[in-house]
C-alpha cells in the first residue's frame, strides 16, 4: 500500500470512528489515558494545553505535563506573585483587552476604564513582573504567545460547572 493510500485510508477510518473515540468529541478519557501511559508507576500528573486563534491572528499552541509528586513538593509560596497579579478585576481586564490587541499604556488610560494613568502603570507593572504581559516595542503591552494558554487554563479551572 502506498504511502498516500495508508493516509487516506486512516483519515477514513477517523471520519467514520464513533463520537467517544474521537479526541475532540470530549468522549473517553484519552487525556487521562495519556498521563497514565506517561507516569506509569508514579504518582500521576497533571496535564494542561490548548490550540487557539487570537482576535489580532496569532495563534497559540501549548501543552504540559507535570509529575504530582512535583507539583506537590514545589514551595507554593513561590506562585504567589503570579497568582495574586490575576487577583484584581482591573488587571484581568487590562488583560482580557490586550490579548485582542496589543496596546501602549497611554491607549489604556485614554479608554477611560482602567483608572488613572499611574493606576494603570501600576497594574502593568505587576502583569509584567509576574510573567502575564511583555512590553514591547514603542511601550506596546500584550500577553506573550506563550502565556496565552496558560491563562485560559486558568481561567477555564476557575468556572463553575453549570
């Protein structure tokens, strides 16, 4: 068999495989699946990621996995700063509107919802120091493509089921 035909006959065979054993379905447990086969014999782990497409065309690919036994032996402490920069309704929001565009502090302030001008340096400066947001050139804030993902993860643990 060709090598073309193999991929045309296994792309067959996802198009007509039932809904729970497609990844994308959200049916089976194929993410528990895979830390299973990864951490045989450990404790477990712990896996985030996703694949997304920003308002201004980035797009953002990520994945991890973390060991529990490391998770559970880090100094928590040391996340604090991180953590608390998401703990402020202005900062998220500042967040939320650059990850659509990118922006100078200036653009920010003249928006009117973010506060004083001082305020909003303030907020930046503690995303950036905690890793949320990167200045760029000509003072452009914005979220790092690599920070997109873990954000959402965030944001995706902390919604209530409904």
């Amino acid at each position: 068999m060709s090598r073309l035909a193999a991929i045309e006959q296994a792309v067959a065979e996802l198009r007509t495989a039932p809904p729970a054993e497609r990844p994308e379905s959200g049916g089976g447990l194929w993410l528990l699946d895979g830390i299973a086969s990864e951490y045989t014999g450990a404790d477990g782990g712990v896996a985030h990621g996703g694949r997304v497409r920003l308002p201004d065309g980035r797009e953002a690919g990520w994945q991890m996995t973390h060991p529990t036994g490391e998770l559970l032996a880090d100094d928590w402490a040391e996340h604090e700063g991180a953590i608390k920069a998401l703990a402020h309704r202005h900062r998220l929001a500042l967040l939320r509107e650059l990850l659509d565009e990118p922006q100078t502090a200036l653009q920010l302030a003249e928006s009117g919802r973010h506060g004083t001008t001082g305020q909003i340096y303030n907020h930046l400066r503690q995303l950036v120091d905690a890793g949320w947001l990167s200045a760029a050139s000509r003072g452009l804030y914005g979220v790092p493509t690599q920070r997109v993902i873990p954000l959402l993860v965030i944001l995706a643990a902390t919604r209530k089921e409904h």
